[in-house]
C-alpha cells in the first residue's frame, strides 16, 4: 500500500529518535541505519491507517528488529579480531539523541556502551528504553510482549550489571578539559612520570583495529603500562608514522558525550580516542581505529568546522 504525504512525513519526524535508540542498542551508527531502513520498510507495507498509535508502533518493529541483529552480533563478536568497541559519534551528530539528563548522557557514552555488551538483548532494550528514553515499563512490555513486572526485574538486573562496572564519579567540563590538556602535554614529553600522574592506579587502555590496522589484542592495564603506551603512540617513531600515513592532526574534541582525541591524517579520521575522567585522575583510553566504524566520524569531520589541531606529530623523514 503506497504511503500518503502526511504517512511519510509521520515516519520521517521519528527517524532522529528512532536512529538514537537503534544506535545505543547496537553501538553502530551502520547499524542504526540499516535497521531504520527496514522499519520504513515495515511501515511501507503496514495498513498504517489502523495503526492507532504511530509511535508505539515503529518503536516496537524498530526495537524487535534491533533485538534479532543483537542475537546474531554476539555469535559475530566471538570471532572479532582483538576488542570490539562501539563506532564512535562526534559532537553534534544527530544520533547522538537526546542529552537533557545525566542518564540520557551516561547511555550514550563508550563506557557504557561497552558494558552493556554484557548484557542480553532484553536487558539491553529495557534499559536503553527506561534509562535514556523514559518509557514507562508498561509501554516498554507491550514492545517486547512481556509483562511490566518482568520489564521491571530486566531493568533492575540491567543497572546492577553497569553499576558494577561503573564506580567512578565524573568530573565537571571545565575540569575535564584542563586535565585533557595536561594530558596531552604530559603525553608529548616523551616522559611516562607526568602521564603516571595523571591517571588512575587502576587505569585502561584499549583498542579496537579490528583486524584492519594494527591493535593490541588485551588491554594494557595498570597506570604504568598505560603511559609506557600512550608514550610511544604521541611520539611516535617513523615506523609509526608510515603505518597511519605521515603526519597527523590531534583535536581536542568530544565522542558519545566525553573528551576525546580525534587523530586526522590528511582529512580522515584514523582513530577517535575516548577519556573516561574521573576525579581521581584518567581512568581509561578507549581508542576507535578500525576504518570501517570511522566512515561516518569522517563525514562528520569533513562537514564542521574544527578549528586548529592541539598538536602535530611529526612526519617521517
């Protein structure tokens, strides 16, 4: 049945909060738009003048497609090559959704993205639902056909899996900037005691290449070994430097609502490293450098004015 003017436009109003619920489900902005896509797809074959409440409607095909692409990535993340990370969102970018309250910040943000790959699909929707888009759990069991007290025990298991892996407090922009900027000084010294200092005792440093540019496959842990890394990735050796293409660019920017480095090589976006800033120092590097989940960033990159790198590094000789 072909769609009317108003139909269209009905799905076309719902798109920005459709995509950010698709985004925090999957962690893939890719993603997001492909399961988009088949929910118009749905709409389009819909008998949409029975359908009483729109909303309602596409949220529910949208959640229950996301929840089958949720089932069969874990069978893909078992055989990723090194960490996965989700694909990262600058500032500004559409998907990002709704910000107005801490919770709806916190969903969004790497840290949790990546704890909630701990989670089942159901616990999963439940809590991106509830937490950044304040559905009532009556409205989020009638989109996962359950009741509202088992929409209740999901959502409670949900926040004690992220609390556990959450037990820091952030600290404030402002702060938050200052210490990104020490950061980098410190990084660019070419000594690892100012970046010991900065960082928690306990701090982490991960990557996700993907397979497609070279990453370590665990974590470096502990303040130590993290900065001996961070040394020698901010000043780099011409080895390096060969490997990402010459000289790169280093913003102080922001990703999924945090400080972050974004390194640019000749207009594209080869890595957006993620800062988890708490007030007892840098607890965790979550650096993004695998291409394919780089596309978009570069668009975005491509499109806003970004003003002047915060540092350079230098070019092979």
């Amino acid at each position: 049945m072909a769609l009317t003017g108003d139909q269209v436009d009905l799905f076309e109003a719902s798109m920005p909060r459709l995509k950010a619920i698709a985004y925090r489900l999957l962690g893939s902005a890719e993603g997001a738009e492909d399961v988009v896509q088949d929910t118009f797809l749905r709409w389009q074959a819909a008998d949409v003048e029975r359908i009483e409440v729109p909303e309602a409607w596409l949220t529910k095909v949208l959640t229950n497609l996301c929840l089958n692409e949720l089932t069969s990535a874990r069978a893909r993340r078992e055989t990723y090559t090194g960490q996965w990370l989700p694909e990262p969102l600058l500032a500004g970018d559409p998907m990002l959704g709704p910000a107005e309250t801490a919770e709806q910040r916190e969903s969004v943000s790497f840290a949790v993205l990546t704890l909630m790959e701990r989670l089942s699909p159901d616990e999963r929707a439940v809590y991106v639902l509830r937490e950044a888009f304040g559905h009532p759990h009556r409205k989020i069991a009638e989109i996962l056909d359950t009741t509202e007290s088992a929409s209740q025990q999901l959502f409670h298991r949900a926040k004690k899996h992220i609390a556990a892996g959450r037990t820091r407090t952030e600290v404030d922009a402002a702060a938050a900037r200052r210490i990104v900027e020490e950061f980098l000084a410190a990084a660019v010294s070419g000594r690892t005691e100012p970046l010991v200092r900065l960082l928690t005792a306990d701090a982490v440093a991960i990557g996700d290449g993907g397979g497609k540019v070279p990453a370590r496959a665990k974590p470096f842990t502990g303040a130590a070994a993290v900065a001996t890394f961070l040394r020698s990735l901010f000043v780099p050796n011409r080895a390096a430097l060969g490997l990402i293409g010459g000289s790169a660019e280093i913003h102080l920017s922001s990703a999924n609502g945090l400080p972050a480095l974004v390194a640019v090589v000749r207009g594209r976006v080869i890595g957006v490293m993620c800062l988890e800033i708490t007030e007892g120092g840098i607890a965790a590097f979550r650096n993004q450098a695998n291409p394919d989940k780089l596309e978009r960033a570069t668009r975005r990159w491509a499109a806003t004015d970004h003003g002047e790198p915060a540092i350079r590094l230098g070019r092979a000789e």
